[in-house]
C-alpha cells in the first residue's frame, strides 16, 4: 500500500495507455475542493473530518492559468463556508468554463440570485427517499433545504442534478430517489459508494448488481461511465475517452493534485501542478489510475470496463486486479437491460465513475 500511496511511486508496467498523453490534445475537469468543512457530518463522507484545509484565492486562479480547463465542480465539502467563497467564485465565473457545485443545500442558500445563475448545474446530495431517513442520516431540516433550493434554482432557470450515493442501507430504493428529482426535472446520478474512511456501507457484490437492476427497470438512462456497469449494459466504448487518470484532476483543499477524489494517499503537490500545467496526467498516479489489470488484458469488454473503478481497485489495494464486482471473474455474465433517455449537457459525467438516470413517465 505504501507504494500507491507514495506521490512518486513506481508506476506499474501493465498501465494501458502506458505512452504518455498529449497534454494538447486534453481540456480538463478540475474538480477542486474549496474546503474539507461541513455544516453536516455525515457517517460516510470521504472527507477528512479531523482537520480544517482551504485552498486560498491565489492556488485557484494558478491552477486556472496552468490548465486548459472545460469545466470547475466545487466539491469535497460545504463550498459556501470558505471565507473567501464568494471572491473564489468571482474569479470562476470571469472563466470561459462550465460552472458546477455539489452541496447539501447549505452552500447554494447563501448566494444571492446572481451567483447562482453562474452555475451550468447544481447538485444536490439525497441519499433517500423520505424525509425522516435522510435527515436521520444527514441532519434535520435537510430534505426542506434541498427541496427548497433546489425550487429555487428551477424557477431561476438553473439545471438541478440530484445525486445519490448506492450505499448497502439505500441500494434497492434509489429508483424511489430518482423519482424525487423528477419533481425538479432532475436526472439523478448514482456513484458507488467508496470505502475512503469506513468499510461500513460498502456494497456485497449481489447488492451491487441488484442496485442497478433494480434502478434501470424504473428509469430511462441518460449515461452511465460507471465502467463494469456500462459494459454488462451492453454500451459501447465511450466516444470521447477520458476520465480518471487522463483528463480529470481533483485539487483537495490540502492543496495536492489527485487523478480520482476517491484516490488514496496524500497526491502531488499542487506546485507540481502549476511546474507541469497539463502534463500533470503523465506522473505517476494518474499512470496508475490507468492500470489494465493483467486478468483482463484478453477480456472482451476491455475496452469499455478497462478493469473496472480504478479508484476503487487503489482503495481495495488490488489496483492490478479486475474490480470486485466483475462477475466474469467469478464465472458470471450479467445483463443489464437499459432504457435509453435524451441526452443532457452534464459535465460531471466525465469526471467520475458515475450512473445518470431519470425517472420514467
């Protein structure tokens, strides 16, 4: 582990796409976590709980000059609690880019009117269908918060995105959810949840596959980049090859660079970042994150899965092995049956393992 862990560690040799990226040919999706801090605690947040970080003004607009960047998520924490937010957000919206935030509510009810129309989408995190468990899990008052400010983006002109971690306590109702953000006219986006700090709500292999059967007999799919999940739908390879490890950085508020959010150990420093601009991608966890598994060198979906999550396979410390839910290293063959829906212009969809979905009818 303390090879994956290390920012300059050897890189595998059955990295697929082992020749380097043409940093020319790569527009980014920086996802950058603005701060750690949270007004909520969630029991399974990949964030670290036990320390304040913040990225100051001055790493973010460094970051914006040395990168060809298509599109900025806010993410990690509650966005809206660093103090220097709004002149963050200033300074991304003088930017030729697509503008998304992740929150809970809390961050988007403190902006005004025209901040919030800077944003191409708005994401809002329920995990449930009900008022009483998601504010078990997440804190009273967050369903009206949600509900509310997600209103508010709608009659605003703001797209809304609802998005749902498939965790063991809510894989079989996240239909139930989607159905929810139909109400805002929201897909929903799933993400398999990541033991980053507990293994507590990590999904069995026949939950996994039963969340997703069970998602796609009620809703029509917009996309799915979730790799083994795309490739027992049937799906082709994705037309625009990208994704963890190529064309996605995520810059934590501790100030490191990281291929994946989910991604293990401490990651390049941000002054690497701001040395290399795009050739970032070529060091050696994001050639890691590009690791075909030997097992699946000769696989009929290789090009489509290409192993599977490779965040997950690097939490798991199996990162040269196929991803746990493969079914056909276990002898299985599993056959999703999708539904497709219109197309939406989402630009998270490129920067993570993710299912987008919307409910039928």
């Amino acid at each position: 582990m303390d090879r994956l862990r290390s920012s300059r560690s050897s890189v595998p040799e059955n990295t697929s796409a082992s020749a380097k990226l043409s940093a020319a040919e790569r527009r980014i999706a920086l996802g950058l976590g603005l701060t750690n801090e949270c007004n909520l605690s969630c029991s399974f947040c990949y964030r670290d709980p036990e320390r304040v970080d913040r990225l100051s003004t001055n790493q973010v607009r460094a970051a914006l000059e040395h990168l060809d960047i298509r599109s900025v998520n806010l993410g990690t924490g509650e966005n809206g609690m660093h103090p220097e937010f709004r002149a963050i957000l200033h300074l991304l919206r003088e930017q030729p880019v697509k503008l998304t935030i992740t929150s809970n509510g809390h961050s988007i009810a403190l902006l005004d009117d025209a901040d919030l129309l800077a944003f191409h989408d708005v994401e809002f995190s329920l995990d449930y269908p009900t008022e009483a468990e998601q504010d078990a899990q997440r804190g009273r008052g967050n369903w009206a918060l949600i509900h509310e400010q997600a209103a508010r983006c709608r009659r605003l002109g703001v797209p809304v995105t609802i998005i749902a971690v498939m965790m063991k306590m809510n894989y079989s109702r996240l239909a139930e959810v989607a159905r929810i953000a139909k109400q805002f006219d929201a897909p929903l986006r799933v993400n398999v949840y990541q033991a980053v700090r507990s293994g507590d709500f990590t999904l069995t292999y026949e939950q996994y596959w039963e969340g997703f059967e069970r998602l796609f007999a009620e809703t029509e799919v917009i996309a799915i980049s979730e790799p083994l999940v795309r490739a027992m739908a049937g799906m082709p390879p994705l037309a625009r090859a990208g994704g963890c490890g190529i064309d996605t950085v995520r810059i934590t508020p501790q100030g490191t660079v990281q291929p994946c959010v989910y991604w293990p150990g401490t990651g390049e420093p941000i002054e690497q970042l701001l040395e290399l601009g795009p050739g970032i991608v070529n060091t050696a966890q994001f050639l890691s994150a590009r690791t075909l598994p030997a097992a699946c060198q000769q696989c009929e979906f290789r090009e489509v899965c290409h192993g599977g999550c490779a965040g997950r396979r690097s939490l798991q410390q199996a990162l040269e092995e196929p991803d746990y839910y493969c079914p056909l290293v276990r002898g299985e063959r599993r056959r999703l049956k999708i539904k497709m829906a219109d197309s939406r212009d989402l630009p998270k969809l490129g920067s993570a393992c993710t299912t987008i979905v919307i409910a039928r009818g």
